[in-house]
C-alpha cells in the first residue's frame, strides 16, 4: 500500500511544491524520449512514405488509410452522451469494442444536448487528427462514413440503439457483432458505462488507457490556453485544483440544500421537478448528507481542507461552474484560503472567448489544470473527480484527496454541537483520509454488481508505473 502514515501528512501536504515539480519533470522528459524513439522505429520501415505523410499532415488532408489493411466487419457509430468526462470515458470503451469486433469506428459525435447544452464537437474539444493516426495500428477511424454507408443515413436506415450498461465483451461479440454484420452499420446512442471494469483482457484494457491518456488530447486552442494558466499558477508557487461540486444544477439533480436559504431551497426544488429524468419526488436533504451523498458545501470544504493541515496560503483553483449563491457562500472558504483563483480571474477576457457558451471546453481547460496541479481535492465523487484521480495515477500517483463526505459531515456536526474539539476533528479527517490521497491500491470488484465497484478509470492499475517509483513517504 502507500505506505502513508498519519504524521507524515502534513509534511506531504504543505512541503509538496518543488520537489513533486521536480520528479514530474523527470517523469515527462522520460515520457518524451521514449515516445522520440518510438516514433523513430515505427517510422523506420516506411522510410520513402514519410514525408509524403508530412505534407499530407500540414495540408490537413489526411489519409486516414494508410499502409495498414484492416479486418473490417462492418461500421460503428456512436454518440457519446453526459458530460465531458462521462463522454471521455466512453470514447477510450468503445474503442476497445471496436478493436475486439474488427469494426471501423466513425468519429464520435458528442451529444452535448444530452447535458449541457453545448454545440461542442469532437473536433472542437480532441485534436481529431491526432486521435485517428495515435491509434491506426489498434482500430481505423473515419471521420465520416463512407460514401456507400452514408447514403444509409440520408435514407434513415441506420440502425440505433443503446448497449446494456456494464457488459462483458461477450456480449458484444455474441449480441452486437451479427447486427454489424447484418446491418453494415450500427449506432450507439449512448456510450456512458457500457462496458465492465474488470474481467477484460489486458491489451484491451491497455487500450482504454491508451486512448484516455494518449490519443484523446485536446485541441491547441484548449491545450494552449491551459498551459498558460498552469503557467501563471506556477510562477506564484504551488497549486491546489479544489473541484468544488457546487452547482445549481448539481444541487437540483440530487436535492440537497445544506446551507441555503429557503428561497434557494425553492428554486432548486422547481428545477428539479421542471428537469425530465430527474427524481420528481420529495428528497430529505438532511438524510442524504447524513450518509454522504450530498455534495459537500463550500463552508464544509473549508473545515476539511484546514483538518487536512492544507497550507492557508497555498494558491487553490476552483475547477467548476458558477458556485451556488456565489461569493456570499465562498465566504468561509476565502477566509480560511485567500488565495483563492479561477479561470475568470486569472486570464483576460479575450482569452475565454472561445469557451463562452462551452461548458464541454471549460470542463477540458479545468482537466488540463487538475491533472497538473500539486495537489487535487474532489469534494464529489462524479466523472470529473473519478477521472482525473485515475490520470494522476497513471502520471505517477499525484497527490488525490477524494473527501469523503459522509465521514466530514459526521465529525463536522460533532464539532459544532462541542463533542469533539478541533484537534480531535483534525486526527479523524486525516486518519479517514490516509488512504485516499490517490495512492496505489487494489480496484475492488463486486462481480455480481459492477455498478458499485470501483471505476476502471478512477484506478486503472493494468496500466499504472510500478509502486514506490514515485513513492514520497519515505
Ligand atoms: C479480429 O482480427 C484479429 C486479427 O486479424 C483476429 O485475430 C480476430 O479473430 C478478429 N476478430 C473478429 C471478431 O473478427
Ligand atoms: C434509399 O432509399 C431509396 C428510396 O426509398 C432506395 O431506392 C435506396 O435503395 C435506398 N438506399 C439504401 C442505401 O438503403
Ligand atoms: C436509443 O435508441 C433506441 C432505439 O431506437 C431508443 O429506444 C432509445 O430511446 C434511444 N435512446 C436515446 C438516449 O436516444
Ligand atoms: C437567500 O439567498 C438569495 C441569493 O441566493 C438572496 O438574494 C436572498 O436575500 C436570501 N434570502 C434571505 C432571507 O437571506
């Protein structure tokens, strides 16, 4: 295991910044060296087609045929459905059903009315090109169908469906595969947890790594645009990413409503019933954070992050959307953390400027900081959260606290009532806490309910570096 000791978490929380900077770029100088030699052996046999792939490239007119000949058992399209991190992890699945079926996946549409009604598209948030010729040698990708395939579309005889959620690849050799074949051309119009996290073979396991955490990058403009905030972070010192899950439409969706006033309780309540899909019935919110299903509040936050010994002037960076009762309700945690920034602070507002109306784009701009920062605290265990904590792993277990809602809310209101003084709150946290800092450890599988085990991305340990490489506790 980690090998974390509760003394040792103050010394790993305050003191991280240059050392944890250093060793990342030991680890990227590596990453890169060995990518340049790759690239130089695969590219070694087709001397002759290299620059006519490099003019190809620049004009932007791949040929995304190349060389290769691919098995093809029919055509794949899918729209990825949720939001960005949801739509993220379903891309990297059905990739791996793609290669497994021999099928030729067309690029996925991104259905961001699905959640938050942005227009974004695959190629407006993921370098495409990129995503296509990273993964040539695993599955052909199409941008579009071709010709023939497409006038299947016009005619509106493409065959949709949604595969059941959590299956094995079974089910898709011995459910999905005939109507490929019968159908030429098969549509998934969802894409969100249809394929189990255990019990796949470890190429197609490396595979979902792979795409997650080499072929989906994002776009230059995202790409840019987060580096020169991770940039101006940088220069102040280290950097926490705090994703502080305190959204209106999080609050409505789950009906809970600690610390608002009644006004507020209203106006969630109304949404929620106003909103198609979501519960329309009567929630205790007070009950559900008793056992820790509510987002934690900004206030509750604070009183975790100051348990946990988080240095009060440490810079934090909000990763969300507009706060719930804006700064009226950031109020303690500013006065507990002034350091408080976000993207809107940071930058200019013509740097934004592309990502106005594309909650998807801001969602990959507070990826790219959360997966660079010293530091990284979820205060919800959503897809964002779930996500970044399985890419810091893979970059050599970063720093991840994962709060745990139902033991912070329990000590909290102990404290309140006086039962426990602070010192006492500040040894349950962080004894609760030891072991969700992001460090190795086993996935846990329930097989007879994949739904409640953990999440193949939050910790996908076929693909993570050996334990104790980057190891910081001794
Ligand atoms: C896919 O192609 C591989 C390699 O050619 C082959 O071994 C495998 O049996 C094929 N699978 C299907 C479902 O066609
Ligand atoms: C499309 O529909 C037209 C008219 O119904 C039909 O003649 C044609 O064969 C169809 N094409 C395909 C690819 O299904
Ligand atoms: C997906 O397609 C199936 C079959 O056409 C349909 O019943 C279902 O409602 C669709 N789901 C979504 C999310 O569009
Ligand atoms: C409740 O909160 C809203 C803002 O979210 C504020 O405008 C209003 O004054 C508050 N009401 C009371 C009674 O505090």
């Amino acid at each position: 295991m980690g090998g974390i000791k509760v003394e040792k978490i103050k010394s790993w929380i305050v003191g991280v910044s240059l050392f944890d900077q250093f060793n990342l770029c030991v680890v990227g100088a590596t990453t890169l060296l060995l990518l340049c030699i790759c690239t130089v052996q695969l590219r070694a046999p087709s001397k002759t087609m290299t620059p006519r792939f490099l003019i190809l490239w620049s004009s932007q007119h791949i040929d995304t045929t190349p060389q290769r000949v691919y098995e093809n058992n029919g055509y794949l399209m899918i729209s990825a459905n949720g939001g960005l991190n949801q739509m993220r992890a379903g891309i990297c699945d059905m990739v791996a059903i793609a290669k497994y079926l021999n099928v030729t996946l067309v690029v996925p549409e991104l259905d961001g009315t699905s959640l938050w009604h942005d227009s974004s598209q695959f190629q407006d948030i993921f370098d495409v090109n990129y995503f296509i010729t990273s993964l040539r040698d695993e599955v052909r990708i199409l941008k579009q169908l071709p010709d023939e395939q497409k006038r299947r579309v016009k005619n509106d005889s493409i065959y949709t469906m949604e595969p059941h959620s959590w299956s094995n690849l079974d089910y898709y050799y011995y459910q999905i595969l005939p109507k490929i074949k019968e159908q030429e051309v098969v549509h998934f119009n969802k894409t969100d947890f249809r394929l189990v996290n255990n019990g796949i073979p470890i190429e197609f396991q490396k595979l979902r790594c792979q795409v997650n955490y080499e072929a989906l990058r994002f776009t230059p403009t995202i790409a840019e645009v987060g580096k020169k905030i991770v940039k101006l972070l940088r220069q102040r010192g280290p950097f926490l990413v705090l994703h502080l899950r305190y959204e209106m439409d999080m609050l409505a969706f789950s009906g809970c409503n600690e610390g608002c006033n009644e006004t507020e309780a209203d106006e969630l309540t109304k949404l929620r019933y106003a909103t198609p899909w979501w519960r329309q019935k009567v929630i205790n919110s007070g009950l559900k954070r008793k056992v820790g299903w509510c987002p934690l509040t900004p206030e509750e936050t604070a009183l975790a992050l100051q348990a946990l010994d988080i240095d009060p002037s440490i810079q934090i960076y909000i990763a969300s959307g507009n706060i719930y009762g804006g700064e009226r309700r950031m109020a303690a945690l500013r006065a507990a953390f002034p350091n408080l920034v976000k993207k809107e602070t940071l930058l200019a507002n013509s740097d934004l400027k592309p990502f106005r109306k594309h909650s998807n784009m801001k969602a990959a701009l507070d990826y790219i900081i959360a997966i660079e920062s010293d530091i990284f605290v979820a205060t919800y265990g959503g897809n964002m959260a779930k996500l970044v904590q399985g890419h810091r792993r893979y970059l050599g277990y970063k720093i991840t606290i994962s709060l745990d809602a139902q033991l912070l809310v329990n000590v909290i209101d102990r404290y309140k009532k006086g039962a426990l003084n602070w010192d006492e709150v500040s040894q349950e946290v962080k004894t609760g806490h030891a072991d969700q800092m992001g460090s190795p450890t086993q996935r846990m599988e329930v097989p007879e309910n994949p739904m409640h085990e953990d999440y193949f991305y939050s910790n996908p340990q076929e693909c993570l570096p050996p334990v104790g490489k980057n190891s910081k506790s001794t």
